[in-house]
C-alpha cells in the first residue's frame, strides 16, 4: 500500500476538468480502436474488441474519479499513470485524441452511408424512374418501390400484395388498350396521366434462387414517337394506294384529255365551218367551193357523232362473246359479272380459260357461266356442253394459272364429278 | 389474203387501222378487239397471220404479256406492236419475247403498209431508240438506266427499303439516285417525280398489272 499516490488534483475545477479530459481520452481510444477494429475484423471482432475496451476503461474512469473525488486508492496502472502526470500532457493528449475521434466520427458516418442494407435498398428503389418489384412463383412480393405500386393500386384499386394479381391486372389492361402496339408479353399501356407504360416480367436467378422481376418502364416520349411514326406510315401508305390507283387509272385520264383536246378542237372547228359557209353564202365568187364546204361538215359531224360514243354497260360480256363467237362458240352468261376490278379479272381469266378448254378439248358449241352471290362470296361455275370429261380433272397449264390466281384473292376451285366439265369458283367479297 | 388482228383499245385508232387494212387487197381484218388478253383465244383456230397489238389495253392487260404468249405457242404468227408509249424498256422486252417488228405510232412516219409488207417477208423492224421525252428540265436521254429503274420502281409506292431490295442495292446508294432524279428533273419530291413520269408514259410499272395476264 507504499505505492500508493495521493491526490494532488484539490480544487473542484480542477477535479471537473480531469473528468472531462479522462472521458474524452477514453471515448476518442474507444472509437480508434472501434475503427481499427471495423478495418482489420469486420464482423465478430468488431463489436467484441470495444465492448472489452469499455469495461476496461470504465473500470478505469471509476478508478480514477474515485480516486480524485473520494480519495480512494487508485488501483489500475494506467489510471496511476494519468493522475501522476502534468495537466499539460493532459491536455496534449486529450486534443490530439480529440482530432483523432472527430476523424473517426466522420469516417464511421461515411462508412454507414455506402454500408446497403434493406432500407437502403428500398429507399434507393423509390428513387429510381421506373416501377420495379421482386416476386415469387406464387406471387409473394419480395420488394417493390412506390411507382409500380401506384400503378398497382391504379389497375386493381388495391395494394401491392400478389405479384400474379398485379401482372394479370396489366394483361387485362393491355387487351382493353385501343392502341394496337401490345404484345403479350411486354405490353404497352395508357395510363389515367394519359402516360404510356411498358411493362416485362422476367424470371431471374439471384443466386439463391429464381425471382420474378417486374419492370414498369415510362415511354411516353417513345410512344409518342411511335404514334407520330404510324401517323407519317398511315399517310405514307395512302399515298402509295392513290398512286397505284392512279398508275392504273392513268391511261383513262389521258384519254380523257385527249377527248377534251378533241372535243375543244371540234368547237373551234365547228366555228371555221360556220365562217366558211357564211363566206359562200354571202359571196359571188368565193374562194371554197360547195363540195369543199360540205366535206368540211362532213368531217365536223362525223366527229361530232363519235364524241357521244362511249363505252356500252355490258362490254365486258360482249368482248366476250365476240371472243368466243369468233370459235364457235356461243357463251351465255347468267348472273351479273363483279363491279369490284380485281373480281371481275378473275371472272374474266376464267372464262377466258374455260373458253379455250371448251373450244381444244371439249369441242362445245355451247358455253355456260352462272354468278351468283351468297352473303360473303360469289359462286361462279363454268360449264359446257362438249364432250364428256373423266375424273379426277387434270389441271394444266391454263387452269394451274388460273388456281394460283383464285388462290392469290382466298378463292377456292372445285371440279365437281359431273358428266361434262365443269368447274366452280368461289371467290370472298373484296373487303 | 394475210388475216390481221387488230388489237388496240382506243376506238379512234382502232378504227383507223381497220380503214387502212380495209382499203388494202393484201390483208384482211380477223376482228379488231380493245382486250390483249384475249388475243390469244383469236388465235386458236388458226385464222391469224399478223396481230397489231398496242401494249396498254382495255382490262388492264399487256400486250407484251400476249404477244409472249402468242409467239410460244404460235411462232409463225407475225406480231407487231403498236404503241404510243414511250416507256424506255417496251423497246427492249419486244426483242426479247421475239415480236417481229415494233412501231412508235406517233413518231415513225414510214409508210404502213411498207412496214406490215416488209415484216410479213420476214424482216424484223425496231426504232432505233425510244422517242425523247422531257421530264420536268431533264431530256429522257439524260437519265442512266439505273435512275430509270428507280423512277419505275418508286410507280409501284414501294418503301426505300423494298426497292432497294428489289434492286440489289443499298438505301443510301437509292437515296442517291432519287436525289440525282431530282435534280435533274427539278421535281421536289418522288411523289411528284413518279406521277410525271407515268403521264409522259416514260416509265410504267407492269408488275401492277401482271396478275391480270396470268
């Protein structure tokens, strides 16, 4: 008990101002080598190493304020040390551990900031621009942020509690969706914001096992595109239709012209037979002679008579009939033919190609073709009274052609078993 | 007597080509039709000798098409094709199907008879070139082949894309023609380049109408 040291601490400042610097002391070495402790141990030690040291030094703040305060013996070496030396060492020590604990205070909050642990992952998730969630087989919602739940709440009108739910609900959404840019699988959808959303689910693997992510993706600016996109392709096509029309119609405009011109050309002639008549009438020795003013008549008249020509109604039929009188044959042809171009070409290639068969083959002097319609087609059968034909009919060439053709519009040919040949063709209206 | 068909479907020509074959003690008409593709029904029963034929008649049908068909099936059958359109690869098809003579109606002045004569004796009489036609401030001389193709192709709507597929060639080097057609032309877009085209009759794109003649 020699050994032991006395107080020389006597004032009750002085007392305050050694229990403030002894905590400081202890505090700053508590957080050094929780520091040390985080870089060199990470998990167990971590935590243990401090708590040893705390007990330790509490043991020696007791030791020490006991001794200060109530003149108890001090019992720990370091404690004897501390009390023994000067105040200014004191001090030195006390700033510079000081500076070292503010370092390790800042490193430690820096350190927690970049340390990812659940709510860190959700709060990052709530700041992402997109909806996403994590979900299982059975529809479990492992995590999600808050856009694709308020999306969720706007589909179903309830939370984000069943994963499946909630994908069913943007499917049937996606089925409703007037635009017709919704695939099943990643469907684009109109929200109430009158925003467009993209939706994927994917299986993933996260290492401990498969997860469903959800993705709810804004592409309003893109959708936008598209639709501005399928504007400009709408028109496009249009004008590409009218200029196959027009390809088509072109030679008829023409020819219309060529009638105005004429029929311009006949005014003005009209005019110069008038004057020329009028010049004879009114002159004894005129310069144009009487024959010379009626052919001029003539040939305005004749012209005159031409212009009112136009093509018959029925000159389809009749170009037809002349064709196949000019083989003998005589057509009769029942029904009306189709108004619609690309009907009636088919007719029309038909009949050409019965005709020939009729006129090589069957040796007819009668050819027959009924139209008729039903509520979504026309049935066209071919026939002739030639000579009888054995079954099953073997198409050639021609009639090769004339399948593809039908084929092409959705028409179908049939060579029902009767005597003679005969062939029916139904051909869907022209939508 | 050589028997001849007229095909053509302009009634005022039709008409004139039957008054000139009327007037002559050499030939005599078969039938006078507007309808290329019936063309080859005429020839079934062996009346025909020489056919007339214009190319763009009534039903949309070609007479190149036709004639094609006539002269597999019928090679001693002469045919001449009568047109007035100026379309630069008319020319070139005739040659190939094997049509034995080709008259521009509105610019070979050489009498008629002497050239249906000279063809029924076997000689095959081609223009030297197509008739020159001016497509906006350029001459149709002034085009390359390649930009004629275009122009055809750009008749049927198709997209940058599909003709350069169909052309073997690539966008850009398409894109590059259309602007030199352009250019030429004087024309502000392939709109307009194609719609002028077609009304001179410098191009006109057949695969429209191909289906009717099969």
């Amino acid at each position: 008990m020699n050994d032991v040291i006395h107080p020389t601490l006597s004032t009750t400042g002085a007392t305050l101002g050694f229990i403030v610097s002894l905590t400081i002391v202890l505090i700053s070495i508590t957080i050094v080598i929780y520091v040390l402790m985080t870089l060199m141990f990470k998990n167990v030690l971590r935590v243990l190493g401090p708590l040893a040291l705390n007990i330790i030094y509490f043991q020696m703040v007791y030791d020490a304020c006991g001794y200060v305060s109530n003149g108890r013996e001090l019992r720990s070496a370091l404690g004897r040390w501390y009390v023994t030396t000067t105040p200014t060492a004191r001090i030195i020590l006390a700033t510079i551990l000081s500076i070292i604990c503010i370092h390790a205070i800042y490193w430690i909050l820096k350190q927690r900031r970049e340390i990812i642990n659940t709510f860190a992952i959700g709060e990052s998730f709530d700041n992402l621009p997109m909806g996403i969630a994590f979900g299982g087989e059975n529809g479990e919602v492992y995590q999600s942020n808050k856009i694709i739940e308020s999306i969720c709440e706007e589909f179903t009108g309830e939370y984000l509690l069943n994963a499946n739910d909630f994908w069913r609900a943007v499917q049937r959404h996606a089925r409703r969706n007037d635009d017709d840019i919704t695939p099943e699988e990643t469907p684009v959808i109109k929200r109430e914001d009158n925003t467009y959303w993209l939706f994927t689910r994917e299986k993933i693997n996260i290492g401990i096992g498969e997860v469903y992510e959800y993705i709810a993706k804004d592409v309003t600016d893109e959708q936008n595109l598209i639709t501005a996109r399928n504007r400009g392709l709408n028109r496009l096509r249009d004008i590409n239709k009218r200029l196959r029309e027009y390809q088509h119609n072109v030679d008829d405009t023409v020819r219309r012209e060529e009638l105005l011109a004429a029929k311009m050309q006949v005014h003005d002639n009209m005019g110069t037979s008038l004057l020329t008549a009028k010049m004879y009438i009114k002159s004894e020795h005129s310069p144009v002679s009487a024959s010379q003013v009626m052919q001029k008549w003539r040939n305005d008249l004749q012209l005159l008579y031409r212009e009112g020509e136009d093509e018959p109604a029925d000159a389809h039929i009749l170009r037809l009939q002349d064709a196949a009188s000019h083989l003998g044959i005589k057509l009769e042809l029942m029904g009306e033919l189709p108004k619609d171009f690309e009907t009636l070409d088919l007719v029309y290639t038909g009949i050409q190609e019965c005709m020939t068969n009729a006129f090589q083959h069957a040796k007819a002097s009668q050819m027959y073709v009924a139209i008729s319609k039903t509520d979504d087609e026309y049935v066209v059968s071919f026939s002739n009274n030639g000579e009888p034909v054995t079954h099953p009919v073997k198409e050639g060439g021609g009639l090769t052609i004339l399948r593809k053709k039908a084929e092409k519009m959705g028409a179908t040919i049939e060579y029902p078993e009767e005597k003679r040949f005969k062939i029916i063709m139904r051909i869907p209206f022209v939508r | 007597m050589i028997r001849v068909l007229i095909v053509e479907d302009d009634p005022m020509t039709r008409q004139l080509l039957e008054l000139l074959i009327s007037q002559s003690d050499k030939y005599e008409e078969v039938a006078a039709i507007d309808d290329a593709a019936l063309a080859p029904v005429y020839c079934l029963n062996g009346d025909v000798d020489l056919i007339l034929m214009d190319i763009r008649t009534a039903m949309r049908a070609n007479g190149l098409d036709a004639a094609e068909k006539i002269k597999e099936k019928y090679p001693d059958i002469k045919v001449i094709i009568c047109t007035s359109m100026p379309e630069y690869s008319y020319l070139e098809r005739a040659k190939k199907i094997g049509v034995d003579s080709f008259w521009y109606k509105e610019v070979i002045k050489e009498d008629f008879f002497d050239l249906i004569d000279r063809t029924m004796a076997g000689e095959h009489i081609y223009p030297d070139d197509t008739p020159e036609l001016m497509l906006g401030k350029a001459s149709s001389k002034d085009f390359t082949d390649r930009e004629l193709e275009v122009l055809k192709e750009i008749m049927n709507g198709a997209s940058n894309q599909e003709i350069a597929e169909k052309l073997y060639m690539s966008v850009s080097t398409l894109k590059t023609h259309l602007q030199h057609l352009q250019e030429k032309t004087g024309y502000r877009n392939r709109t307009e380049l194609a719609v002028r085209a077609r009304e001179i009759g410098l191009v006109i794109n057949d695969a429209l109408d191909e289906d009717n003649m099969e």
